[in-house]
C-alpha cells in the first residue's frame, strides 16, 4: 500500500498563532516540534496499517517545517520548495490514496483558525468554474490529476466541513475547534497524536468510498486579490487571462495543472 501524506501547519494540533507559523517568531520552534510529532503518529500508524511506501510533504510556507532529526524512520520526506507543477513530487498513479494533514479553512470562511487560501495577504478568494475554493479543493485537484483519492482530511472544525463539503466519502478528524482566527478550544497534542492513530486506521479501511477529485474542463480560475496593484501585475490578454475589475482577474485553460501553476 502507497501512501501520499500533505502536510500543512495550521491544522496540527497545539497550533492556534501566527507566532507558531513563522520563521523567526517567537513560538516557531515550538510549532515545528509539534507538526514533527503528529506528523511521527501518522507514519507509525501508516506502518502499522501494512504501508509499504510512505511519502510526506511538508506543505506549509518555505516547505522546510519538520525537524529533520526527530523524523521517524520508514517513510521519504519531501522538503523544501516545490511550485505548483511540481507540489506533490514523488507522486504518481500507482499510489492508493493520499492524507492532507493539519490543513485550514478557505480565505473568508467563519470562525477558522488562520483562514486563507495559499496567501492571506494577497488573495481575498479563488473560485474554481464559478465555486469558492480553498486549499483543501485545489490540492485535491492536484492529487486527484493523477487518479489518486484523498482518504483522510485533519485539522479544525471549519477544514473538516470543508473537507465534507467537497470530498464524497472522505473520513476528517478535528484536531481543535476554532472559536476565531487566532483561537480555539484545543485538544492535548499528545491526545491527537492518539486520536489520529485510529483516523488513520479508519481512512484506510472506508478508502472504497473515495474517488480521485476530478472534474471536466475547460477551467477557469477567478482570483480576487486583496488590491488593486496586485491585479495590475498580472499580463491580460483577454483571452487566457482576463481583468474582471480593479481587483480581479480570470484565468483560462483546458489543462488544470497549467493553469494553477500559471494563476496561483
Ligand atoms: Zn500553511
């Protein structure tokens, strides 16, 4: 059994501030400790489950969070910067499903810890042919380009209903509820990392109810960006790309991966 395991932060359990999210910050060490431990119960719970290959993104900002040396032996770790066309290196169609670990709410949605979708500070909204999407959806695209399901979304209340909304069959665990967007009513990390052990085991065994997110194209993406310069940066011919107004602009393209790499 293949696995292909995204890792984002502000879902993981314990997390709650920018401060845990950021090079530099106070509590960013203590923040990389915890997305390292969590990310530990999910290869020994992938190990358990008969896992014979084992991939882990770390997906969040630089793509360098995970602390190497704590890392649990018997799974490959994808660090580093990957942009789009190549976001989930190593994957391929042989794989049986894929996880999105510690992920969060789309830009905009109520009441979820750091809400946004790839950038807060630039995009108000991404639609996909004329819906709101956030990371959850736009990953699962990306993962599902190559026929693979995603089995296990994890992370606050408002990234589990997301994850329902926009995924048939797939199993969520909340590691936390958000009560804003930077607070909520934590689980122990310790008491996750348990937790997340039995999610797991229950992912893999409903992973018959999952198929791959695809969806027919042509594709349009809309992105609002949160002012105008940032629209004005963007070349618009009219026809691949288009300004809508002083803070929009469509993207056009038969082929998804190309035209998130190009958009986003
Ligand atoms: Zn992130």
């Amino acid at each position: 059994m293949k696995i292909y395991v995204s890792v984002d932060m502000e879902g993981i359990g314990g997390i709650v501030l920018p401060d845990q999210l950021r090079k530099g910050e106070f509590f960013y060490q203590e923040g990389r400790q915890l997305l390292t431990n969590e990310v530990n119960a999910i290869v020994d719970a992938l190990l358990e489950a008969g896992a014979t290959d084992i991939v882990v993104k770390d997906a969040h900002a630089t793509g360098f969070n995970f602390v190497p040396e704590l890392l649990r032996p018997g799974a490959t770790y994808l660090m580093g910067g990957t942009p789009i066309p190549n976001r989930f290196a190593g994957l391929d169609s042989t794989f049986d499903g894929a996880f999105l670990i510690g992920y969060h709410g789309m830009a905009g949605a109520r009441r979820a810890v750091r809400d946004h979708t790839f950038s807060s500070a630039s995009f108000q909204y991404v639609k996909l042919n004329g819906r709101e999407v956030g990371e959850i959806a736009l990953d699962s695209h990306l993962i599902g380009v190559h026929g693979v399901p995603v089995l296990l979304v994890t992370g606050d209340d408002a990234a589990c209903r997301e994850a329902k909304e926009e995924l048939e069959g797939v199993a969520v665990y909340e590691t936390k509820q958000a009560a804003g967007r930077h607070a909520a009513l934590l689980k122990a990390p310790q008491q996750v990392r348990q937790e997340m052990r039995e999610a797991v085991r229950a992912a893999l065994a409903g992973r018959g109810g999952c198929k791959p997110r695809v969806i027919p194209g042509p594709y349009e993406l809309e992105i609002r960006y949160t002012s105008t310069d940032m629209a004005d940066g963007k070349y618009c011919d009219g026809v691949r790309s288009e300004r809508l107004d002083g803070q929009s602009v469509l993207h056009r393209d038969d082929d998804l991966v190309r035209l998130l790499a190009r958009a986003l």
